[in-house]
C-alpha cells in the first residue's frame, strides 16, 4: 500500500544539479559493513490478527491493518509496511506513512452526528496537515449531514442493515463528502473517508 | 507556527493550472496567497530571468524557488540558475558560450550575474514595477540596466514595457532622461573589465535609453504566446553570429506542469532558437511531509499490561530494560547513547539517525519512551547528541504525551508544554555504545566545471570508509578513493597564479590522484564549559592538506548567536594523495560570527587568515528554509589585490543544500551539497575539515528544533 517516490522530481533535481561542483553519491547504493549495521527506521510491527481493510483509490493501493494502539478513545490501525490510521469510533482522526497526511483533526462534533445517526446535522470540522516547511496548516471545513437507510454488501459477502450517514464538509476551495454505513448501536462498520487533497479518499471496512 | 490558515492547499485533480504559464486567476479575486504573495508570475526569457522572450518583465517568480533555464539561438547558449531570494528579488548566475562574435574567433564563454526587483506591486489600474541589473560581476558582454512595468489586462493577456540601458538601449537609443539629475548620466564609459568579477557601479544607469515592449497571452491553460519588441541591437554578435534583420521577437511556450516548459522562439526576423526552464521550490515539497514509517503510538499508563511497564528491580531487569530501550529506539532509526533512569524520571540521550530534523526524532524518541519506562515515570527528558557533544535537553510529561497524542492542535500543545534547557547533567553512555566501529562502500561522482577546455568533466570511483568511535567523543576515520573512470585527469591547465598555489592545482590532483587516502584523522570532540564546545582534528584532514585544526565555539542552546574560533596548522599533501607533503606550510585561522534570524536568513562572518597566507574576511549569505533547503552565496576579500588573485579578481560563489527526505520521501539525514564557484583560484581558501562544530551543533540547539517543531507527532 507504499505510495511510490516521486520519479519526477528525482529527475528534476539531477537536473537541476548537473550543474555543481559536488559529489554524487546515489543514496542506497551504500554497502555497509557486517557488525557495523546502521539503524534504519523500521516499522512497528503490529501484533495481533488483521481487522481492518484499506483502500486507497488514488494510488490503486489495498491493505490490511492491526491494532497497534489505543489511547484516549481512539484506536490506531496499521499495516505491515508502516502505513497507520488513526480512528475515534469509526471517524478518521490521523493517518501517517502516506505523505499528506491527516496530521489531526477535530471531528468530535462529526463523531456525535455519525454515530447518532442525525439527519441534518451542522457543525464545524478542522483538519490538520503539515506543509513543505514543517508548518502545521488548520483547515476549517463547514460540514452537514443527511441519512438513508440502506442494505449494504460487505466484504464477506454478508447484506448488513444499517444507517448511511453521508457528511458533506465545504470550504470556498473546496468540497469532500464522507460516507459512513452505521448500525442500530452506533458502530461504523464501513465508511469513505477523505483524507487530503493528494490522497483523496480511504475506503475502510472492518474484517 | 500553529496558526490558521484555511483554504491554501491546491483544488484536487491531476491538472493543476501551470504557473509558470500566464495563470489565468481574476485580478479581481480576492485570494491571497500565502504571506500577501502575488498570484502573477513572469516566465523565464533567454537569459534564465523573470522576463517576456528576450526581455525583462516586471513580475517576479514564486518565493524561494529555484528554477534552470537552457535557452540556445544562432550559437548563443545561456545556461542560467536563477533563485528567488525573498518574494521581491530574483537573482540569476548565469554560464553562456556566445560563437561567432564579430570580436573573437574563438567561442566565449561568459559567467554573469543579474539581479531583479519588484518595486511596486500590482494593484487595479497600477501595474507592477521592476528594476533590474544585468551582468554586473562578469566581464559585461551582457550589461545593462532596466526599469520595467507590466499589467495584466484581462485574465490572460498581459503588457509589459519599460526603458533599458547598456546592451538593452542597443536599438532606438535616445538621450538618457536621467541626464536631466546629472551630466554624469549622458555618458556610458568603456568597461572596467580587468580580470573580471569586479562590481562596475560607474556605468549603472548610464548612456543612452531605449524602449522595450512585450505582450503575452495564455491561449490555453498550457500554451502561451508571446511578441516582444526588442531594444537590443546585438551589437556584437551580429552580423557574424546572425542578422538581426528585426526588433520583433516572438515565442510559444508550452508547460508540460508547475515545473517544467519548453519554448520555440523566432528571433530578429531570422533565427529559431528554443528554451527549455525546470524549477524546484522548497517550499513545494514532492512528497508532502513524507512517505517515511509510521511511528509507534503512545501507550497510556492506563492501558498497558500490568508487566509491561513495571520497575527494573534487579542488575538483569535492568540490562534487559536498556536492551528493550536500545531496540525500541533503534526500529525507529535512532541510537540509545545513554540514559538515567530515576524513580520519576528518565533522561535518555539519543542519536538521531535518520531524521533530517531533530524535532521528528525527539517525537519518535518520547513515544518510545511512553512504551518502555517504568509507569512511574512521570518526567522525561530527551538529549540530541552529535558527535558525543549534548544538544538541547527537552523535558516533558508523560501525562502530557498521552493527553495529546491526538488532540487537534498536538503540535502546538506539545511545544507550549515542553522546556528546554541546558543539559548539565551527565548521562553515562550506554554498555553497547562504546566502541563502535562503521565502515562502507560506496561509489562517487565528482564532476568540474568551467574549464573553457572541456566545460564538463567528471570522475567516477568507489569509495571505503571506516569510523571507529572508541570513547565518547572521541573518533578516529579514514577514507579512500579509488577511482575507476573518468576524464578529470585531462585537465592541462597550468595555474598562473602568483600567489602559493593552495588550490588552484586541483587538477594536478585530479591527474596524480588514482587510489588516494580522502582523510585519516582523530578527532577529539568536548564541552569545556557551558555554552562552549570544543574539537581538535589531526591528520591527514582533506586531499590538499594535513595537519592539526582546533575549535572553540560559544553557543547558547537557545540562541541564534554563535561566535567562534578556529586555529589550524597545515602542511600541503603530494599530489598522488597518499601519506608524503610538500614543503608549503602555514598557519590559517579565523574568528567567526554567526547569525540566523526567525525568517530564515543566515549571516555569517569569518575573519582571519586564509591558506594562501592572505588576510581578509569571508561573508556569506543563505536563504534557509525549515526543511533543510539552504540556497546563499558567499563572497572572500583579502589583502591580495584583485591583479594577484588572478581571473575572478576575488573569491566568490554560490551554494545550494538539497536534503535527500525531501527528494525521495523516506527519512535520511543526507543531503547533497553543492558549491558553485565561477573560478577556483587561491585566494580567500580556507581549509576543509570534517565537521566543524557549528553546523553540527545548531542542529540540536532550540532554534532549529522549535522551526521544525511540526514534525515532533510525525
């Protein structure tokens, strides 16, 4: 589910630096002595069964995520190459790994909604992202909901009932709309979620 | 850095509206960009500066981008580099090679300096208003002058028109209307030419003027035209080069993206030329914060196992601790080097690996320690270290870390709730940390420029280097090159330079040099005081020179000031660059100020003496940007006259830091480093050595950790 590198701007740059008076060593091509390894990030290796499946449209990406934390409400998933995301009852509230990341977010107000399954709801949404200088950048979205019931198809084939809440989130530049597949108790068992601006939207579904 | 802004990131979908065409934005619209920026961006004309075809325009390029531009007409080819230092000014260095001059018979190849500046800004009916400087450094094929205004009409047609001087008052000329300031003004004087590189003030703005015009349209979101009326009569590159049968020029630019765009141009009525301009922003990062893994969540006291985080009570609990400590940290790139462990606290002093900012490691390092530490544990305090010296000491709470894991304003909570001090106390270092020895194999590139023999040249080789650090602090390395193939040995240039040929015999180096020792030194690395670090280096310290180098720096960990002094005493190495010298020997030092104010321009000062045994000072400049890009220039003067020192009349250059995370997306500490000067001659060299203390040291000082602080939860 790894997002590839950015060919183009590797391109660019040798491009751009072809002409200087440096040395060029290709990263990676390093040989490293035996008993002299050199730490490298690694990822959390999540323990436990899979319980979440991942789409990502944008990058034709699929993974499966376990639980590697919970803390203050809100579950954190990953997958096995370092990809996690982070969700309070069902509603995405971070994500890393995948370059714009949801840094935070402020969904609480969202959360109640969904869960309650309110038609016409309005509230505000704050999403956080990091930009190209390490600053963190708050976008404030205007969101509404409206619900249906519908009958929906889950991965193992099994029709469960339940409640579509669909949010939609707006600001002048732009407009996103999430979508929640809800049960009578309030639990989210399937739901697209928008994430960034480069990523679009993450189709989640529990196992 | 917590601040609100809505509403900046890009509309989604592939295809983003290319502005380094005419972006078709309403003058009305009220969308400011960041930091008031204008939304109209000029292109890049012939000479790699914000222009229409072959002439200067009034509007600027995006702040902080870095743009490279390859333009080529009747043998004229200019080679630019142009950055846009802060929103309003635009500087470029450019490299041409102009054929056929009616003056020469051989080709010239011509290394010059422009400078742009936005004046006014657009309003509704006022137009933008530049002022440039064309070629002042270089021997003044190109010199001139300009002020120039332009306006956009309608969405995607805009005029531009303005009066030049010099080479842009070539055609058309009249009577320069500043002659009505001073009589001074009527008359242009030959240039003052010399050995080059020297700034001729005397002539800016002098002479005739002459009237230029250009008019650009974007006919689609990719393709734009231009027509321009010409003031430069080319006066001495035609008619051998080409006939200048026309003042009309004309252009189509397409823009494949935001970086890229090619042009077809056709010139003075007779000649087809085409350009082709690719540009980076810092700002603009590819993989927008990174593709790096995922960090370990924080695990709260009140949901971890009751075994998981209980007291190490005997020698073995503790030993396996400082292992589940060491590991943890090491999946996450980072080396335990020493850590206390108290019954309410916990100091651990790290190694940071494989972040480019220390702000990221120290995140990474205090979720680590949330899983690990004893859930007694309440305060924990966290020591960047380089080279065995200690950075900042940054003190949080536990608490704190797991209330704000996932608050929205996360970042910012964690800072507001976090201090940092001097670390004073000693943390021994871990059992596995000392010694430790590395070692590598890697290939390497070196290229050369700017001989007029061969403007390109390059070698290409292995390199085997070791460290072995046996206490802290202290480390000895070694390094050597092998080279395989490559073509800098043709190099016959002699140098002709009158002074001790400190430098300016790096070809004969380049020739002699086939399995040669890079550097083999020990280095001694402490902290005599507080605010004072310190570092001796002997040996073999870079491929011209050995010798002892000694360093003291005066830094307070949370300040912007440095103040330094460097002592070296040096012998100059046989060109094969094994283990023999030459008979030069000298003494070089200097004193050394640095600053780096909040908006991210560097200033340093050097003064001292170089190798060459001259006396003077160095000034450097660099833009910094908090992801590690550093873009500044740098200039030497000396007590060498400008005759001594030779072509270039002093030393001078550009440099440019590129950090590698920002290129590929996954976390690295490497960056490439490149400086750029026209000329290498003797003067003004000061010696290389391997990690002096400041830049090592600023990296994990408050300053540099507090800018990057948005990566602390990445």
């Amino acid at each position: 589910m790894k997002p590839t590198r950015s060919l183009r701007t590797l391109g660019l740059a040798t491009a751009v630096f072809s002409l200087c008076a440096c040395d060029l060593v290709p990263t990676g091509a390093v040989l490293n002595g035996v008993g002299s390894e050199t730490v490298s990030v690694d990822s959390t290796q999540p323990r436990g069964r899979p319980v979440l499946v991942a789409v990502l449209p944008s990058r034709g990406a699929r993974g499966t995520l376990a639980v590697t934390g919970a803390n203050q409400g809100v579950v954190t998933f990953q997958t096995a190459d370092g990809i996690s995301l982070s969700l309070d009852d069902g509603l995405l509230v971070s994500t890393r790994g995948l370059g714009q990341d949801l840094m935070s977010a402020q969904a609480e107000d969202a959360r109640l909604a969904v869960l309650s399954r309110v038609q016409g709801a309005s509230y505000p949404r704050i999403h956080a992202y990091l930009d190209g200088i390490n600053r963190i950048r708050y976008t404030t979205y205007s969101c509404e909901t409206s619900t249906r019931q519908q009958v929906v198809e889950m991965l193992s084939g099994e029709n469960r009932g339940s409640t579509r809440v669909e949010e939609e989130c707006s600001t002048p530049e732009r407009t996103f709309t999430n979508t929640y597949w809800v049960t009578d108790i309030g639990a989210v068992i399937k739901s697209r979620q928008w994430i960034s601006d480069d990523l679009g939207y993450v189709e989640l579904e529990r196992l | 850095m917590t601040d609100r802004i809505d509403g900046t990131a890009k509309r989604p979908g592939r295809n983003w509206a290319a502005p380094l065409a005419l972006s078709a934005v309403s003058l009305l619209a009220s969308a400011a960009t960041v930091a008031g920026e204008p939304e109209t961006h000029a292109a890049y004309n012939t000479y790699g500066s914000p222009g229409v075809i072959d002439m200067p325009s009034a509007y600027s390029r995006p702040d902080g981008e870095l743009g490279f531009t390859v333009s080529s007409f009747a043998g004229q080819t200019r080679n630019t580099l142009t950055f846009q230092v802060t929103p309003r000014l635009s500087t470029s260095l450019r490299y041409s090679s102009l054929q056929d001059l009616n003056t020469r018979n051989d080709t010239l190849y011509d290394r010059s300096l422009s400078l742009h500046y936005r004046l006014v800004d657009e309003g509704y009916i006022r137009p933008a208003v530049a002022v440039g400087l064309n070629d002042i450094l270089g021997t003044g094929v190109y010199s001139s002058e300009y002020i120039v205004a332009s306006k956009t009409l309608r969405d995607a047609l805009r005029i531009t028109g303005g009066l030049g001087w010099g080479r842009l008052a070539g055609e058309g000329e009249f009577r320069n209307p500043l002659s009505f300031l001073s009589d001074r003004f009527e008359e242009r004087g030959p240039r003052e030419v010399g050995f080059g590189g020297r700034v001729d003030t005397g002539n800016w703005f002098r002479g005739d003027a002459a009237l230029f015009a250009g008019i650009e349209w974007q006919a689609t979101e990719r393709l734009g035209l231009a027509l321009e009326y010409s003031s430069d009569a080319y006066a001495r590159e035609q008619p051998t080069a080409f006939s200048r049968d026309s003042s009309i020029n004309v252009e189509a630019r397409y823009s494949f993206n935001e970086y890229v765009d090619v042009s077809a141009y056709y010139l003075y009525g007779s000649e087809v030329g085409l350009q082709i301009s690719t540009a980076i922003n810092p700002k603009d990062r590819p993989n927008s914060g990174g593709i790096e893994a995922a960090p370990p969540p924080v695990l709260p006291r009140s949901a971890a196992a009751a075994g998981q985080l209980g007291w190490p009570e005997t020698a073995d609990t503790l030993t396996s601790f400082e292992r589940r400590l060491s590991a943890a940290l090491g999946d996450q790139g980072i080396v335990l080097h020493g850590y206390t462990l108290g019954r309410n606290q916990i100091t651990v002093e790290f190694e940071n690996e494989s972040y480019s900012q220390t702000a990221q490691a120290l995140g990474r390092t205090a979720r680590v320690i949330t899983r690990v530490a004893p859930a007694s544990v309440e305060r924990i305090a966290m020591v960047p270290v380089v080279n065995g010296l200690p950075g900042s000491q940054v003190v949080m709470s536990r608490r704190d870390l797991e209330a704000f894991e996932f608050r929205p304003q996360a970042a910012a909570l964690s800072l507001n709730n976090s201090s940092f001090e001097e670390a004073i106390q000693s943390v021994p270092p871990a059992d596995a940390r000392y010694p430790r020895l590395r070692w590598n194999l890697k290939p390497y590139l070196t290229p050369s420029f700017f001989d007029p023999d061969a403007p390109v040249r390059a070698d290409i080789g292995l390199e085997l280097g070791a460290t072995l650090q046996p206490a802290r602090g202290l480390e000895f390395s070694g390094a050597v090159r092998k080279r395989l193939v490559g073509n800098l040995d043709e190099s016959t240039r002699e140098s002709t330079s009158v002074l001790p040929r400190v430098r300016s015999d790096f070809n004969i180096y380049d020739r002699e040099g086939d399995t040669k020792l890079i550097e083999l030194t020990g280095a001694y690395y402490f902290k005599p005081g507080a605010n004072l670090y310190g570092r001796v280096t002997a040996g073999y310290l870079e491929p011209m020179f050995g010798g002892v180098s000694t360093e003291l720096l005066w830094k307070r960990h949370d300040s912007r000031l440095a103040l330094g002094i460097e002592a070296n005493y040096v012998r100059q190495r046989d060109f094969n660059q094994l283990f023999s010298f030459r008979n030069y020997e000298t003494f070089t030092g200097h004193v050394s100020a640095y600053y780096q104010l909040e908006s991210g321009y560097h200033f340093q000062v050097d003064v001292g003496q170089y190798l060459a045994g001259d006396v003077g000072a160095t000034f450097s400049f660099d833009r910094e940007f908090d992801n590690g890009w550093r873009v500044g220039a740098f200039a030497t003067f000396t007590d060498v006259s400008y005759d001594d020192f030779g072509e270039g009349s002093f030393d001078k250059g550009l440099r440019v830091t590129v950090p590698i995370d920002w290129l590929s997306g996954g976390a690295s500490r490497e960056q490439y480093e490149a400086t750029i000067r026209p000329v290498q001659r003797d003067g003004g060299a000061r010696l290389s050595v391997n990690d002096r203390l400041y830049e090592r040291v600023r990296d994990v000082h408050e300053p540099q950790i507090v800018e990057s602080w948005g990566r602390f939860w990445r």
